[in-house]
C-alpha cells in the first residue's frame, strides 16, 4: 500500500506509538491506516485474527496483537506489547465494539446486556485503566475513544449498545478532567452511520433507516473517521479534551 511516506513533511504522529483496538476491521482498520500514514507506530489489536492481515499490509510499522478488550490480563498485554515492540505508549484508541442483539428494554437478555457492556462500556475502562500509568510514565500522551451518536441520541431496540456508548462518554470526560493537569488529554469520537461489518449486520430497515435520515445522505467511511482519530491523537488538538466529538453526516442536527 502507498502510504505516502518518503516525503519531506514529518507525518502528524511521527515518532508516536499508538495501540487500536478492534484494528482487524471497519473504523479501526481505517484509523490504523490513517496513524501509519501519519507516522505513527500501531499495535493492531483484535479479537477475531484479521489483525494479522492488516499488519501485513501495514509493513514493520504495524504489530498485531491479539486480545479481548473485555479482559484485563489481555488488556495489559496488548499494553505491554506496544512497550515491548516499539519501545513506549503515547496514544491509546480505545475502538473495538459490537453491535449485540436488537430487542426493546422490556424484553433485552439480561446476559446479552452484560456482554455488550463489556466490550463496549467495561473494555474502554479497562484500556484507559492499564494505559494511563504507561502514559504517565512516558510524560503524557493521549486516548481516543470511539463512543457513537447512540451516547447522545436512542437507538430503540440496542438499550445495552446506547447505555454503554453513554457510559464512554462520561468516562471519557470524568479521566480526561483526572488527568489533563498531567498532560494526558482524553476525548470520544461519536461516529454515525459508517459502512463496516457492524452496519452490515444490522437489520436493514433499521440501518438504511439512519442513512436516510442522515443529511448528508450517505454512509462515513473509515477512514473520515480514522482522520478525525488522527487530529485528536496529534497536537494540533492540543487544547481539545473531555470532548465528545460527532461525525454523523449530520444526523443529530434534525
Ligand atoms: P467492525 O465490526 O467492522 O469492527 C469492530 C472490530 O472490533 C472487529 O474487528 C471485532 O473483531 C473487534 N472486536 C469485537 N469485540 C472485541 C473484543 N472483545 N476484543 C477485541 N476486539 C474486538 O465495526 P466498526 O463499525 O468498525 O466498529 C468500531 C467501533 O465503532 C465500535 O466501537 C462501534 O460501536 C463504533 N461505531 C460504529 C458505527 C458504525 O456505523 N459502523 C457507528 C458508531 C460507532
């Protein structure tokens, strides 16, 4: 892959080493890819094995690690991977999630709520939880988290999708105003509909539904995503934290 390096402009993440979650698809793919470009050092880490592949497209810059978000042991090492492989951790993008069963309140499994709550709410804690004392033994660095427009907006018939992009929402604000004074900025990326294997399994009223009524009138790629993950990783957004940041095409605005 031509990832324009060689040229004389110094990337936005040169010298960075950052760990993506869920990097073996869909947005973490993208920001992945936009990090390497940049020219950041990625560990790519993913439950499902694709990973892998893209790490080998990505070239010695990108390391795949695999691990289950909702664990801490295998958190901590895909944590230390990156401090084992690249030598220290500046950004952590805390992005792996799934969509879960689609059910109303009144009828949602107890067990399917815990199970969504733990990749998508519990794993983000858990990543900022064993990441932050590497980041402040580096002097700092940055989190991104991939929260949804479902934290701001319900989503009838995904109770534990919602709830849990809720809660990484305020866990994004409550560690980034724990930590700003000591130089580590936190904030949430709230993505609306993007083409992935999440949408795809959606059911299709329900997703072409969100499309339609998005005003930009299509679906966001990865890699719109993977560059918004780029800015708040970098110091261009040195003064941007606890924010929750939309990229919906404009769905929330109606
Ligand atoms: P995706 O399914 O293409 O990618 C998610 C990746 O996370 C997959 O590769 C999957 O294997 C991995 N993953 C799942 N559980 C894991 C676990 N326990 N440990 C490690 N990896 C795990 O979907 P996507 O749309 O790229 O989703 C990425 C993030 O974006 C998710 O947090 C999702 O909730 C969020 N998001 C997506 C959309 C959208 O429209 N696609 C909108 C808002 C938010």
């Amino acid at each position: 892959m031509d990832l324009g390096k060689g040229s004389d402009v110094a990337g936005r993440l040169e010298g960075k080493v950052a760990v993506v979650t869920g990097a073996g698809s869909g947005i973490g793919t993208g920001i992945a890819e936009e990090f390497v470009k940049e020219g950041a050092r990625v560990v790519a880490v993913d439950i499902s094995g694709q990973q892998e592949e893209v790490a080998k497209r990505l070239g010695s810059d990108c390391y795949a690690v695999h691990a289950d978000v909702s664990r801490g042991a295998d958190v901590r090492s895909m944590l230390d991977a990156a401090v084992s492989h690249f030598g220290k951790l500046d950004v952590l993008c805390n992005n792996a999630g799934i969509d879960g069963a689609v059910a109303h309140t009144g009828e949602y499994p107890e067990e399917e709520f815990d199970r969504v709550f733990g990749v998508n709410g519990r794993g983000v804690f858990l990543g900022m939880r064993y990441a932050i004392p590497k980041l402040l033994e580096n002097g700092g660095g940055t989190i991104v988290n991939t929260a949804s427009m479902a934290a701001m907006v319900a989503f009838p018939g995904m109770p534990a999708y919602c709830a849990a992009k809720g809660a990484v929402a305020m866990l994004t604000k409550t560690a980034a105003a724990e930590y700003a004074s000591r130089n580590i900025r936190v904030n949430a990326i709230c993505p609306g509909p993007i083409r992935t294997q999440i949408t795809d399994s959606l059911p299709p009223e329900l997703i072409e539904g969100v499309v339609r009524a998005t005003p930009l009138g299509r679906y966001g790629t990865p890699t719109e995503v993977g560059r918004l993950a780029v800015f708040l990783a970098s110091d261009e957004s040195s003064f941007i934290t606890g924010d929750t940041i939309l990229i919906d095409g404009g769905y929330t605005t109606l």
